[in-house]
C-alpha cells in the first residue's frame, strides 16, 4: 500500500545571520499519524514547525504540506493546516466564544457559533465562555488557543509545546483532541517537553540535534537503539559504590546513582543480562539488595541518552557513579 505523507521535506535548511538552525531536515510524517519532535532546546524544533507552517522561508530544501509545495503555494499550505505555537494568539480583550467565533468567520466556517460551541464545551471552557480572555488563567489560554486552531478541522495540525502550563486534566484534553484528529485522517506534528505524553500519543518520533534529524523512529524503536534498563535499590548509603561496581561489570555502561532512593542505574544492550544474573552477581559481591529490575528505559532516559554530546553515558538519573 503507498503511503500518502501530510508532511515532506527534504533538505530543508534555515540560517540566522550565523547561526545555521537548521541544517538539511528530512521529514516524513504519513496522514492520520502523530509525529512527535524532541531535542534539546536550539536543537531547532521551533525553527521547523514555524518554517512548515509557513511563518518562515527556508534558505535550501523542498517540502510538501497537506499536498502542497511550502514555497510555491503558501496560501495553499495555509489554508489546510492549524498551528498552536508557544505563545498564545487569542485576544484578550474578546470573549472566549468571541475569539472561537471570529476565527470561524476569518476561516469561513459555517455555523461559526455552533462550532465555537462545541469546541468551548471539548476544552472545558464552556463557564468562562463570556468572559474575557484577558481573565483566563495559563493554562485556560492554552486550551482557548488550541480550540481556535482546530475551528477548521485541518488536515495537518502543528503543535510547538501546547502543553506548557497545563495540569494533567488540560494536558488530557489536548491528547483526546490529538486522537481525535488522527482518527480523522489528519496528521500532527507535536513538540513537547513531557516526553511521557510523546511515548503516550507519538506513531514516531524524530530526535533533532543541532538543526538535523539525529535519530527517527517509534518510540519502541529508539528504546531498542539504547538497550535495557536495569537498576537496583540497596539497604543503605554503604552499599552504593559496591552495586555501581556490579553494573558496571555487567552492563559496560557507567552507572548513576540516586543517593535519596539509594538506587544504581545503568543501561546495557547485552540480550543475555537476566534478572537472575543480576540478583546473584549482587548477592557474591555482598550487596545488601532490597529491589532489582530491568526494564525497557522511558523516552527521558532515551531522550538523555542519545542527546548526550558523546553519545554515551548513563541514561539514568542522578549523579555519575565514582
């Protein structure tokens, strides 16, 4: 079956005076998927989503969005996306319902009202509806301003961190909203800084380093690229050093401990590390143990991984072990 990508690029490149933000990024991002866009921050995320939503032109490179070229048809490319950047573009001075209906009516949605309804009731903001925005908490400024990007169903929609600010309820909302959406047939490009909501909605994700694509893939896949995670909680403060050592000959990895847990961490990529192995090379090193597992690492721990300037190290928490 051909896939049939909402975003596309290739080569895309975007200087700053001197500062190269991005440096030839390839993007493929199928309809109907969640495209989930992570790196350290200047790694060039923002930089990306503001050039595919056409706020910015690029120096080099093609892409298509929603079918169209980014270069060659802008307005196009506009009309078929939504965007919620990280500073919200609601009007204070108008009411919740008034800015969902205004942006109804710049988009020429039919039955503005209604659907400035139905998307004030989605975001829970049906009681502050009358209410200036002015008024709103963060958090109900971010939800007022993803609802206005959703006003036209749009076939591609951008997300650069929507849920900065945002309780667990709000962040909730936004993923339902998410789903949603691709259930539709539409694709989103979501940045964020809480990776757990990434793993949760992600299809893919593309890691960016330094304005390029450093690794791509599901996030079971870039678990894979780091290995597992094994870490162990001893008796006391004594036995830390000694259960380093451990992992350490076990994983070839260099352990971090966590002092207040009294835990040890390390990752290896050794299919043949069980938890047996593990529990009796703790027990012949003496190691008062308390709690051993080994587990698949969580995107934070593939995020600090593979973002490290080395490439290596310890995916883990805490400080390095001595």
């Amino acid at each position: 079956m051909t896939t049939t990508y909402a975003v596309l690029s290739e080569g895309l490149e975007k200087r700053f005076g001197a500062v190269r933000a991005l440096r030839g990024l390839d993007l493929a991002v199928p309809e109907g998927t969640v495209c989930g866009v992570l790196g350290p921050n200047g790694a060039g995320k923002t930089t990306a989503v503001r050039l595919l939503a056409t706020l910015l032109r690029p120096d080099a490179g093609s892409a298509r969005v929603a079918g169209h070229d980014l270069v060659r048809e802008p307005a196009a490319v506009r009309a078929r996306i939504g965007v919620t950047g990280q500073d919200t573009s609601v009007d204070g001075d108008l009411t919740g319902r008034e800015n969902l209906r205004l942006f109804a009516r710049l988009h020429r949605v039919r039955g503005a009202a209604a659907r400035a309804a139905e998307l004030l009731e989605r975001f829970g903001l049906t009681e502050a509806a009358d209410r200036p925005a002015s008024g709103y908490s963060g958090g109900m400024r971010r939800r007022l301003d993803l609802a206005a990007s959703l006003v036209r169903r749009p076939d591609v929609l951008f997300l650069d961190e929507p849920t900065t600010g945002l309780d667990p309820a709000g962040r909730t909302l936004i993923g339902n909203a998410v789903r949603e959406l691709t259930a539709a047939g539409s694709a989103v490009l979501l940045t964020t800084q809480y990776l757990e909501k990434a793993d949760q909605l992600a299809d893919d994700i593309v890691l960016m380093d330094r304005g390029r694509v450093a690794h791509t893939g599901s996030p079971a896949d870039l678990k894979a690229i780091v290995g597992t995670y094994a870490e162990v909680v001893v008796a006391d403060a004594d036995a830390l050093v000694p259960a380093a050592g451990v992992l350490d000959r076990l994983t070839g990895a260099e352990p971090s401990l966590d002092r207040e847990r009294h835990a040890v961490g390390a990752v290896t990529r050794d299919p043949t590390l069980t938890l047996p192995r593990l529990v009796r090379a703790l027990d012949a090193a003496g190691v008062p143990l308390l709690d051993a597992s080994l587990r698949p690492p969580t995107l934070d721990e593939v995020f600090l991984r593979l973002t490290e300037p080395s490439g290596s190290g310890s995916a883990g928490a805490g400080e390095r072990a001595a």
